[in-house]
C-alpha cells in the first residue's frame, strides 16, 4: 500500500521530469552510426523515465575517454552526476575507474564488461570499489554464432562449396582487444569448429572502421579467391567489405555472402535488398536498459538482490528482410518513442525479471 502511494506521489510530482543525473562517456565518435543509435536510445529512455542525461562523445579517442571522466570527477554540487555511466574500451578502465573512485562517483558499465584480466586485478563490482555498482553487456557470442550460422546455412542452401569441397570464410572482426570483440569472434569461431564442411581461412582486424574493412575485404578475397563467405565484426566493416567485393566484379548477396551486426539504416536497407546476407542488432539499446536499472535502483530496487551484478544478455536479433523493414518504421526517427516506465520494476510491481531485448519493441 505504502509502495503504491509513494509511486502514484512520484508519478504527480513536478520533481519526476528530473529525478536524477546520469553522465555517460560514449566511446564513439559523434557521428558514428552505432554510437548515435545508442545516445538517441538513452534519449528515450531518459525521456520517459524523468532521467536528467548528459551524453559525451569521446571520439574514439581513449585518452579523450580518461580525460572526460577526470572533467566530470572534477565537477562540485550540482554539476556533478548521481551516476556515471561508462563504457571502457582500449585499456582504458583502470584508469576511469580510479579516477570515478577517488571522486565518490558512482559507476555503471554498459556494453563492454569486465575483462578478465581486469577481474583478477581489481576484483568485480561492489568488491574492492564499492561504488561500482555494476554492469549491463550484451551477449556478443550470439551476435558472432548467428551470423556465422546463418552464412553457413545460405552458402549450403546455395552450394557454394570450393573445389575440395568445403564452404570458406573469412572474418574480419571489430578490433584485437574489446570485450565485444572478442566475443563475437568467439562465437563465429564456435560456428567453424563444430562444422567440418566450414574452413576460416583468416581471421584479420579493421579497428571498427568501414574504410578498414573495405582494404581488408579486397585484400582477403585477392589472397583467397574460392571464399565466399565474408563475416564482420560490425555493419560498417561489412558495408566496407561488399564496396571492395563489388569493385571486384562480385555481387555481394551473389556470388559472395556478407554478414555484419548493429543496425544502422543503410545495412537494413542492404538486408532488404538481399545484398547482406546476415544482419544481427539490438544490441545498442544496451545504455537504454542501462538507465531502466538505474532509475530502479535510484528508487530502492536493487538489481543485485535478483539479477546480480554482473548482467549478460542476449540482446541480438537476427533480421530478416522483413524485421528490418520492420525496424526502420518503428525506430526511423532520430529519438524512438518508447514507453520505457513498462519495462521498470519499481514502475510495475509484479515484474520479477527484466527483459532486455529488441524484439519486444518492434511489437506492434
């Protein structure tokens, strides 16, 4: 009774347009496809849910990403967040992380977790630094194993085998270090060992660049020119990788197959038009369910008690022409409108478990 008293208070309260501050320090570059598909996604999500957000872009610049978070550590009173949300990437997280500490900021991780390494030195969240609350990532194997598989499955569909009589790929992935990337590799390379008929025939890095990727596509094929299967690391690499097929007299969705992951418009128009052959996304929505479990901590529910604070979720779709059309009427605008109060449990009571996947907002 208490409960729902205080939430019906809140909700006609003038204060719930901005119940508290969040920062997050996105990596991208401000005009990068990816990275402003997930700064408008938090948008959204700030938007419903009374989120006072402010988003800097470090450019993908990893001294930018330190120097960022000492500015805002630096900040006194009201300037300074409730929140910092990061998302380290190139070895950066050590030195955020001591940065945010030394100041008493409170810390969340999206998309790119804890690695390993970083694990055993500093232990996880809530251990030997208490104020890091946390961490949301997508489940990147998915994205790498159903790309993979649903090149495979059309290359056998097409019998696109080699003379030895093997069907072969290349990949060119994100870069050699990002959780994210990494991850994806792992799962595409889960894909080739447990099918005999599949053969990798390198695996190189495009350092998440569409102009990378197009040099390394054309150098690929000119090294092995029986491949027919071209996996990326991102839809940029992949879009990059079909304009070099192309200049090669290939037809990307032809004679050669092409996947990527994320979901910037002009790679759903390339699964519409049958010219990329896989396409997995979601995943970018990753800061926008970032800030749902914040807003629900922010008011008492703790994702520790039934989460835990290490969250991995799959995340990805795999788009057909279909959901990809699908997907650019629903979030075509630069903000989507998306009710996110539906998915907090401190805003729906009888929630027991968070969902956190793209399919249920491309639900009519």
């Amino acid at each position: 009774m208490f409960r729902t008293c205080l939430l019906t208070l809140l909700l006609l309260s003038p204060a719930f347009a901005w119940a508290f501050s969040v920062t997050f320090i996105n990596p991208g570059k401000h005009d990068e496809t990816y990275w402003v598909d997930a700064a408008n996604g938090m948008r959204s999500a700030a938007n419903s849910l009374g989120i006072d957000l402010e988003i800097l872009f470090a450019e993908r610049d990893p001294v930018r990403q330190i120097q960022l978070t000492s500015a805002v550590a630096a900040r006194e009173g009201s300037d300074r967040p409730d929140y910092l949300l990061l998302s380290v990437e190139k070895g950066t997280f050590a030195e955020q992380l001591r940065i945010a500490d030394g100041a008493g900021l409170k810390v969340f991780l999206a998309y790119n977790g804890l690695l390993d390494e970083e694990r055993a030195r500093f232990g996880g969240p809530r251990e030997q630094y208490k104020g890091l609350l946390g961490s949301l990532i997508p489940s990147a194997e998915s994205a790498g194993e159903m790309t993979a598989q649903a090149l495979l499955d059309e290359a056998r569909r097409r019998g696109l085998q080699a003379d030895d009589g093997k069907i072969h790929l290349v990949a060119i992935s994100g870069d050699r270090s990002t959780d994210s990337s990494i991850r994806r590799n792992e799962g595409m390379l889960s894909v080739v060992d447990a099918n005999e008929d599949l053969v990798l025939d390198q695996l190189v890095h495009a350092d998440w660049s569409r102009d990378i990727g197009k040099l390394k596509a054309a150098q690929l094929h000119e090294r092995y020119p029986d491949t027919t299967l071209f996996w990326s690391g991102s839809d940029l690499i992949a879009l990059g990788a079909m304009e070099a097929l192309r200049e090669r007299g290939l037809r990307p969705g032809g004679d050669v197959l092409v996947s990527g992951v994320n979901t910037s418009v002009e790679a759903m128009n390339a699964v519409i038009r049958g010219e990329m052959t896989a396409l997995a996304g979601g995943h970018y929505m990753t800061g926008a369910w970032s800030l749902v479990l914040l807003y629900d901590y922010h008011h008492g529910i703790d994702f520790a008690e039934t989460e835990g604070v290490e969250m991995q979720r799959s995340m990805f779709t795999l788009f057909t022409p279909e959901l990809a059309a699908r997907f650019l009427e629903c979030f075509g605008a630069s903000i989507p409108k998306v009710d996110f109060t539906r998915y907090s449990k401190f805003l729906n009571p009888d929630m027991t478990r968070y969902q956190f996947d793209i399919g249920q907002l491309l639900e009519p």
